[in-house]
C-alpha cells in the first residue's frame, strides 16, 4: 500500500498553485468521465456520502477555504493518492465499495494524526474534515518516475526507428513503389517493435502510455481548514508534538506522517485481513530508503528459510485475528499434537507464501489450521 500526500508544485502540473481554487485539479480528475454516458462515469465520495458533482466539490473546497481568513499565498487545500498494490486489489477483489470505505478510514487516521485539537480539548475526527474522493482506473507512465528512465531511453530511441520507417513505407506506397521493398520495410518494422520493453500485461513502458493490468486507485482533495473554519491542518507541518503560543496560550501543533503512512498500512491489514510478508510493509520500506542501520538490522534478522516466513506469518496473523489467535492455543498433550498441528500448518503456510510472497489472507490461515487440528485432534479431550 502506497499513501501519497503529494507536494503542490512538484511535477504534476495540475497541483502547482493549491493557494487558491481547486478547479484546475477537479477538472483533471474528471478526465476519465470524457466520452462516457452518465451512468458510467464516476463521482466523487466524501466521508458521509457519494455522488457528489465536480461544481459541488470544487464549491464546497474553495468555499471553506475562502471563508477562513487564510492568507492569499496559504495553502487552500492538499492532494492524497491512495495506490494499493496489485496483490493488494487483488485480495479485496478489485471491489471499488472496500476501496471506498478504506478511503474514509484513511482520512480518519489522517485526523487523528494531527496534534491540533479544538479549543475544548476535543480532538480532531473524519467527519470535521471537508474532503471528496474520486476513484480512478487508469493510470499512466510519467516521464518523472525515476526506476523507468532507462527503460524510457530504449524505448524512445526504439519509437523513432519505427517511425523513421513507417514514414519511408508510406512514402514507398504513395509512390508506388516496389512491393518486395514494400513487404521488406513491413517486415523489419514488425521486427524492431519486439524490440520494446514492455510491463507484464504487455504495454510498451513509455511516457504517456497506458500501465497494464488493474490501476484502480483514489485521488483525495482536502481542504486546509477543519469544517468548523476553527483550525488550520497542514500535513506539512511537523513536528506532530511541537508547539506554539497563541494569546498567551500554549498549542500543540503539526502532523505525524511517518506515523500516518504506517497506520494505513495497518488499517488494510484489518480492514481486509490481509497478512503482510516480511518485506511487503512500510517499516521495511521506510528504513530501507532513510535509515541504514535499522534496515541492516531488519535484513539480518529476516526469516531465512519458507519455513521461517510461515512462522513469522502465523505470528502476525495471531496478533491481528482473534479466531486465528484462538485456534493455535492447542493444549500440549502426551501425543504430541501441538507439534503436528503446528508442522503441518507451517508446511501449509509456506507452500502459500511460495505463491504469494507479498502477503496472505488471514481466511486461509485460519482455514489450514482448522483443515489440520480436526483431523489430529479427532478423539482428544482438551478439558476446556
């Protein structure tokens, strides 16, 4: 899972200046409504509804903001995306109704991340944010996303051979000129394009083009202010504990991000019980890029065998599954059953992960371990 809360100004042309109105974002984000019929397009959802219109978000964003004494060069409002995985949209089924309401959990968290709270000491929640959503389903290669750049170069200098070509073909043709050529430059043209590098569902890796497979994810437009227009919230203020007099009195302020990012991870985990593989979360991720020491420490201290992984799976999906959790407190007895239960389901897990190594359902856990305990345990008093 990748939760984004984006930059203004920073490539995407559309977010440069979120120091006034949002239309300009609006209007991008309806781009794959174009040439739909009504009942296909898709609409925006908020944290209490759905089928909002564009003029009725870009109102009600630009509204809040205008109206709370904001300085002309604040910022009005702020861009998250949400972009789950492929094995991720997978597990919920590519269903846009879990993505939706992931979303709103998201943005609660988002809430609760900011130190501020109102001036009674209630804290902040998802229902005083003023946000809209918008599920999209298409997703294109950006010339700014630095792992392709030298995929990009071969591809280019790949396209403009082909071009080159096929402009001689058509000259060839509208000439009226000899077919054996004709059928030769047909021919070398049908060759250099199985020079491209493509993705996995077989599109060309280049700018502007298409990804293949699924791409659903979700835009998110928020607004600075509370809906109140009580308190100002900048996810890019930090830190979250730090503080600030305000006649007289000292106010918590700024934004956990770190926490942020991490706590929806965890809420798909849940939401959706889905049991994450090792390298397949954020912490992973985030020590990885930032922090050398820890991310040595992590890979030392990685499971190192299948067997290593599926304990370390059952573990988590103990902690994060009641059922699961009551299903392995197999009391140890003479036989020995315990031991068995446990190699059998191990065995189970790790044939699963070899599949699926980002990650398993908790569903199918629980259900190894209950295809597995019936059929030792079969006969056996435990007492309870």
């Amino acid at each position: 899972m990748y939760v984004k809360i984006h930059n203004p100004g920073k490539f995407d042309p559309h977010y440069q200046n979120n120091s006034g109105s949002c239309g300009a974002l609006i209007e991008y984000l309806e781009k794959e409504n174009e040439g739909k019929d009504l009942w296909e397009e898709e609409h925006f959802f908020a944290h209490d509804g759905q089928d909002y219109r564009s003029f009725q978000v870009r109102h009600a964003i630009d509204c809040n903001g205008i109206g709370a004494k904001l300085k002309s060069k604040e910022s009005k409002f702020f861009m998250l995306t949400i972009n789950p995985s492929a094995d991720e949209l997978n597990h919920i089924g590519h269903d846009k109704e879990k993505l939706k309401a992931y979303t709103r959990a998201v943005m609660e968290e988002y809430a609760n991340s900011f130190a501020q709270t109102y001036k009674d000491g209630t804290k902040i929640q998802g229902k005083d944010l003023v946000y809209f959503a918008k599920v999209e389903h298409e997703r294109t290669y950006k010339k700014e996303e630095a792992k392709y750049r030298e995929v990009f170069k071969h591809n280019y200098q790949v396209s403009v051979e082909i071009n080159a070509l096929k402009r001689e073909l058509e000259n060839l043709r509208d000439s009226g000129g000899n077919q054996q050529k004709i059928n030769a430059l047909s021919q070398q043209i049908l060759n250099i394009n199985q020079s491209y590098i493509k993705d996995n569902y077989g599109e060309v890796i280049l700018p502007g083009r298409n990804k293949g497979g699924s791409q659903m994810h979700v835009h998110i437009i928020v607004s600075r202010m509370d809906r109140k227009k009580e308190v100002r919230l900048s996810p890019f203020a930090k830190p979250r504990n730090g503080k600030v007099k305000l006649n007289g009195k000292e106010h918590k302020i700024g934004f956990d991000r770190h926490q942020f990012v991490g706590k929806t991870e965890e809420i798909f985990d849940k939401q959706f019980g889905y049991v994450r593989g090792y390298e397949n979360n954020y912490a992973y991720r985030h020590a990885k890029k930032h922090d050398a020491v820890k991310y040595l420490d992590m890979v030392i201290n990685a499971p190192k065998s299948p067997e290593g992984l599926a304990r370390y799976m059952l573990k988590k999906a103990m902690r994060q599954n009641k059922e699961v959790n009551s299903l392995m407190n197999i009391p140890t007895t003479v036989g020995g059953v315990r031991q068995k239960v446990m190699n059998k389901v191990i065995d189970e897990v790790a044939k699963s992960m070899a599949l699926s190594p980002a990650g398993l359902p908790v569903q199918l856990i629980k259900k190894a371990l209950q295809l597995t305990i019936k059929p030792i345990t079969r006969g056996i008093q435990f007492g309870y």
